[in-house]
C-alpha cells in the first residue's frame, strides 16, 4: 500500500505544480482560488456568478469540485511549492462593485477568518519590485465592472418596482433578479455606444460611477460589449478632453497603423522562411500565399495565435495542412455536395499526405 500512496502524492504533486506555474507565468501571480480554476476544480463561470453577487454562487466553496481530504493535500502541495519557489506573499480582497459601492465576498459559509485569509493571499516572485508589488496589489483588489444587460426578450419586469422590461431596455441583475435602472440607481447615468476607445476611457476615468453595457448575440453564442453608461459630466469632460488632442491622436493612430503594416510584414516574411525550412521542396510563391493568408491580422486564424507569431512548428504545419485540404485536394468539392465535414477531411487525407510528402523533399 505505501508504494501507491507515494505514487498518488507524486502526481497530485505534479498537477499542482504545473497549474501553478502556469497561472504564475500568465498573470504574475497564483492563489488558492485561481489554481483550483486551473485545474479545473472549480469553473471560472462559478466564480464570475461569486464576483458579481448571484445568489446562487453565494458560497463559492461548496463549488470546489474535489473532496476534502484531497483538497487538503493540493493545499499542502501548493505551501510546499510556494516554499521551494521562495514566493512572497499578497494579500487581496475579493469584492463586487454594487450602485452603493464596493461589497466584500467571502469564499466560506461560516466566514472562517484564517479560511477567508488563506482564499485572499495570493503569492508572487520575490524579487518583485515595491511599486510592480503595489500594481499587482491593486489589480487583485479591483472589484470587477458594473454589467448592465440590454434585454433581448420581450417578456420581464423589474423585481423591484413591477415595472415592464421590454426588448431593448437597460436592466441590472442583482443577486440573479433583474432590476430596472432606476430601481438599480442608476437611471442618472448617460449611454456612451462602443467605438471611440480615447473617448470611452477618458468618460469611465472621469465617471465616479459606471457600468458596462453588454447584449448577448445569438450568433456568436456570447456577450458582447455595447458600450458604458457614465455620468454626464464624465461625458462632458471626456468631450472636451478629446477635442482638444484630436490631431495628435490622429498622427499616434497614422504611426502606429505604419508599425503595423511594418510589422505584418515582417511576420509574413518570417513565416514564409518557416514553411520553406519545414517543406523546402514547397513552391517559394506559394508558400508566401500561405503565410499570408494565415498571418492576415483579425482573421482570427493560426498565425496570428501566439504559437502562430512564435513559428511554433505545430502552427505551421496546421497552416499547411489548411491550405493543402483547399487548394490540392476536392475538399471544398465535397463539402458544396453536401458531405459531412469531418467525412469530408477523412476522404482527402491521402492527398494530403501526398503533397506534404512531396514538399518535404527526398
């Protein structure tokens, strides 16, 4: 038996340590809540639903998908990494913005202080300077963003005050029940639609009070934001504010789209290499074709991922493998014949495989 004990500790050991370092290398630093999430323990749309006060989420430890015994060893397991890491340790505070200001949370039912504590330190790199401390410190304590939902049905009233919501209106969730805006006190507040950047920060800087607007798309299976609702002097300010460096910014925004362009090209012009080194028997020109067609910025594809930006070999030989299925084999024939998708890559992957073959050359 003792053998099998070791052998489980060893690998829970490991899973700790990879979902550590892994939030450590992302976000600078880990704590109890956001390892739990990386190892998939606890459902970050759990602990969203806890930040924004759903009743539901109330108490956010009952959400840890794991047992307390085995809870209790990832905890050992994460002190002891913490130790060989030599992390230091920072405190934060969870909390959630409301229409009367900050409210804190608490991850326990009782509220346990020493529980509560442990759930709050998270621990970063030691060699943490002061003031990048002191960001960090107020990045973790940042309470999250009001959300104001626009409706989408026309069904719905307001919990508080009974009045009708239709599609469209502005509504607050509180503790999972719609409130209207003014029942939410925040009817005072003016709309901002999305699209002017300089002008939405400036507004939400000036804004003692602000909320986003967001509205979910069908299509997209998200939510999807809309704009901000700020006070009209914020407004006002931000105007103002914007009116007068107009021309600097438009000269900021004409560089930088030249540092893009630059910068696009560079990255064309490396992928390129990559391809070629990867496939050299791979036509030069077509594989230009290929590497612009997947570094094409905002096309969402694999070269503009971060494994795509690095030359990550994987992410080459998927761009390849893209353009191959469309270009040198019926796939695109097969899919307007109304062949199922996956049936359809299935049939082609021997040609595929024959023009990879090719391009790498004896």
């Amino acid at each position: 038996m003792p053998a099998p004990l070791a052998s489980e500790h060893s690998t829970l050991q490991e899973r700790v340590v990879q979902a550590a370092e892994a939030v450590l290398q992302r976000v600078g630093s880990v704590g109890p809540l956001e390892l739990l999430q990386e190892m998939r323990w606890l459902h970050p749309v759990h602990v969203e639903g806890w930040r924004k006060g759903n009743e539901h989420y109330r108490v956010l430890e009952q959400w840890i998908q794991v047992g307390p015994e085995k809870f209790e060893k990832t905890l050992r397991c994460f002190a002891d990494w913490i130790q060989q890491r030599g992390l230091r340790p920072v405190e934060a505070s969870y909390t959630r913005r409301s229409p009367l200001g900050d409210e804190q949370l608490q991850v326990t039912a009782d509220g346990d202080p020493e529980r509560e504590l442990l759930f709050r330190t998270h621990y970063a790199p030691a060699d943490l300077s002061d003031k990048k401390t002191a960001r960090l410190a107020n990045r973790l304590n940042k309470a999250p963003e009001l959300v104001v939902f626009q409706k989408m049905s026309e069904e719905g009233n307001c919990s508080e005050c009974g009045v009708e919501l239709v599609k469209g209106d502005l509504l607050l969730m509180e503790k999972g029940k719609p409130l209207c805006l003014e029942c939410a006190d925040l009817d005072r507040l003016l709309f901002l639609p999305a699209g002017d950047m300089a002008l939405s920060r400036r507004a939400r800087k000036h804004s003692p009070l602000s909320a986003v607007v967001v509205r979910f798309s069908r299509t997209r299976k998200r939510y999807e934001r809309q704009g901000l609702l700020v006070t009209p002097d914020a407004l006002a300010r931000a105007e103002a504010e914007c009116a007068a460096d107009a021309p600097e910014r438009a000269a900021q925004r004409s560089q930088a789209a030249v540092r893009r362009e630059v910068g696009d090209r560079e990255l064309v012009e490396a992928m390129t290499r990559a391809i070629l080194q990867r496939y050299p028997a791979c036509p030069i020109e077509e594989a230009r074709r290929i590497a612009t067609h997947t570094a094409a910025r905002g096309s969402g594809r694999v070269g503009r991922s971060a494994a795509g930006r690095a030359l990550d070999p994987q992410a080459i030989d998927l761009a390849i493998v893209a353009h191959v299925r469309h270009e040198h084999t019926r796939y695109d024939a097969l899919l307007m014949q109304g062949t199922d998708r996956l049936d359809a890559r299935q049939l082609v992957r021997e040609q595929i495989d024959r023009v990879l073959r090719r391009w790498i050359g004896p």
